[in-house]
C-alpha cells in the first residue's frame, strides 16, 4: 500500500507517523505554541530527527465551537509557514490541513504535498476537482456538519455501519473525479460523544473493509484526557495505548502532537 509524494512512492504498509504543527492561536492544545518561525522551524526539526515522515500544518483550528477564519486569514496564516519549513528543510512532506479548495490548492503550489480535509469535501464543492487537479494524495475525514455544529449531531442507529457507508460514497466520488492516492480518517472527537469514539476505535479493523490506508488522530484528544480526568497536557501515555490499539487493528498513519512515542509504538508492535 503506497501513495506519491512529490515523485516519492511512501510505503503505509509500515505505519508512518505525521507530526502536527498548529499555526493557529486556538488549538486545544498546540494553540498559540507556534506563532514566529524559530518556535515553528525548532518544532518541525524536533519532529523530523524524531521520526516523522510527514508534517501537517493547519491555520484553522477544528476544535469544537472554534471561531470562524477567512480564506484569505488562513492562507496568510499557512503558505509563509510552508514556504518557511521548505526553505530550512526542503525534503519535508507536508500535509496541509484545511477544509477549503483555495487554500489546498495556494499549498500545494508552494510546495506542500498532500491535502487533510476534515470534511472530506463536504464543506467546499471544489475541494475534490481541485485536489484531482493537483493529483496529490487526499485525506478524506469523517465528520457530520462543521466544527461549530458537529457536536450537536452525534446520532447515530448504527455508527461503524453509517461511517462505511460514509466512506463508501465519499470514496466513489473521488474516484470519479480522478484522485488516485486516498486515505480515510474515522475522525474521533468529531460529531462523536466519548462512547461514540471508543466504540469506532473497538471496530477500527472493519475500516479495512474499505481497503485504503487509515490515518489515527486521537493525540491528547478529550475521548483520552476526559476518561482518565485529567488535561491535554498530560494525555501523552493515554495517547501512547490508543494508538497502539489502533496500530493493531489495522492503522497506517498516526498523527501525532509527539513523534517520539509514535515511533515506539510502531516499532513494538511491529515486533509482535
């Protein structure tokens, strides 16, 4: 299982790890750390010699209830940071984490490599026919409504069957419009209660059903830090057992605040 970065074919069927870089002020927990290129070029360093095989850098914060951004706010938030990390660090492969056409498309033409669509499309009609132009791999997320209503619509008569479904369609629609490289988020935390989240996680092996590479993006989430009362802040072991659950049941991509403790986890359990 591969997809084309820039030419370079990534072999998913050893898990890779994607470190998260924020660059907004609102994240729930990264928000406001990376704000000056020194904090944002340390960060993307750290998370290289670490073991990262991508970065995905986002200037709109998806967290529940977060404020609206303009198109043009988030493109000057991301393409200076892109074009930064490509200076300093020209082989990285950056994801862009944005849910808008426009946007994908100025990062991609700066350089970026893949586009992390939260809505997989559903919030922007061009996002699909843009990123088939562009021809780069395409993560396509669960989520019902948007960031500000999602929570409101977690109901679900059957939540593993309905997201297949989801993805099912999702998955044709891209096909259709040419996109060749695709990968699938079951998106915990969003329009997902806490029992919502562990049960997608008990049923992740069925996701292969749909047989594309699964990203996993539990990283200080509050399914972890809500569970065990605590904060973000100190969510790290949790996010260590889920996503070892998760490399288990099939996961090909953890996106990761801490690639250290990503990259343990990929080489322990691929001993088992």
């Amino acid at each position: 299982m591969t997809i084309n970065c820039l030419g370079n074919l990534i072999d998913l069927s050893v898990p890779k790890v994607m470190g998260i870089v924020n660059v907004t002020p609102n994240s729930f927990y990264d928000g406001g750390k990376y704000q000056d290129g020194k904090s944002v070029l340390s960060q993307v360093e750290k998370m290289l010699v670490e073991g990262a095989t991508f970065i995905d850098i986002g200037g709109y914060s998806s967290k529940p209830s977060a404020e609206f951004v303009s198109e043009q706010e988030e493109i000057s938030r991301l393409i200076p940071i892109v074009d930064l990390v490509l200076k300093n660090f020209p082989d990285t492969l950056i994801s862009v984490d944005t849910f808008r056409a426009n946007v994908a498309k100025e990062a991609i033409q700066n350089g970026a490599c893949m586009v992390n669509d939260i809505a997989a499309g559903s919030l922007d009609a061009n996002m699909m026919e843009t990123v088939a132009q562009l021809q780069v791999p395409y993560i396509m997320m669960h989520m019902k409504g948007n960031p500000k209503t999602m929570q409101s619509l977690a109901h679900y008569e059957n939540i593993t069957k309905e997201m297949l479904f989801y993805f099912s369609e999702k998955v044709a629609l891209a096909r259709s419009f040419g996109i060749n490289d695709l990968i699938i988020d079951p998106g915990f935390g969003f329009a997902k209660t806490l029992e919502q989240n562990f049960q997608v996680l008990n049923n992740l092996e069925l996701f292969q059903m749909v047989e594309l590479p699964i990203l996993i993006g539990v990283s200080r989430k509050s399914m972890i830090y809500k569970t065990l009362e605590t904060t973000p802040e100190f969510a790290l072991n949790g996010t260590s057992v889920l996503n070892t659950i998760a490399l288990q049941k099939g996961a090909s991509i953890l996106r990761v605040h801490d690639v250290k403790e990503a990259v343990e986890c990929i080489k322990l359990v691929s001993q088992l």
